[in-house]
C-alpha cells in the first residue's frame, strides 16, 4: 500500500483553507505563546496575568490552554500593549506571481 504524504511549512497551513487564515492563525498563535512566556517567565498567578494584561482570569485560563479560536489579533494586541509589551508586524515581499494588476 503507497500511502501519499502530503508536506505542510506549517501546522496552520495544513488546518486552515485560505492564505489569509492561514496568515491569521499564525500571528495569532505567535502572540499567544508570548503571552504565556511573559506569565511563565514572572512567575506569575493567572489572577495576576490577568491584571497584567487587563482582561479576566478566565482569558487568561483560556489563553495558556491555547485556545487560539477565542482570541482575536486585536485582543492579543491589546494584551500586549497594556502588559507595556511593544508588539510589531513583519511582513515579508510577495512572491512573484503571473498574476497582474488592471
């Protein structure tokens, strides 16, 4: 039996259907596990991430148990920005493609 294996460059690009949720769910996945670092790195209670980052501490449960699909990029960006963290976007060049602008 020949099975077919397929390669993904990435878990996001084997779950999601288009390039943009593909585009999302790693950005936000990136965010996430920085947030938790924060919270693992302080040493820190979730009642206490929570004030940190300015929501609740069920968000915060939710957000070390990698419940990606809660969470918005402007939510996690918010929870950055309020924990005094300095969240950035890098995007990089297009790849070259046939198609062409009208």
């Amino acid at each position: 039996m020949n099975a077919k294996t397929t390669s993904y460059a990435s878990v996001w690009d084997a779950l999601e259907d288009t390039p943009q949720a593909v585009a999302s769910m790693k950005a936000r996945s990136a965010l996430m596990m920085a947030l938790t670092q924060v919270i693992e790195d302080r040493g820190i209670t979730q009642a206490e991430a929570a004030a940190l980052f300015g929501v609740t501490q069920p968000r915060i449960s939710d957000l070390v148990r990698g419940k990606v699909n809660l969470f918005s990029l402007d939510t996690l960006v918010d929870m950055a920005a309020t924990a005094g963290m300095s969240p950035t976007v890098k995007l990089s060049k297009p790849a070259k493609s046939s198609v062409t602008a009208k």
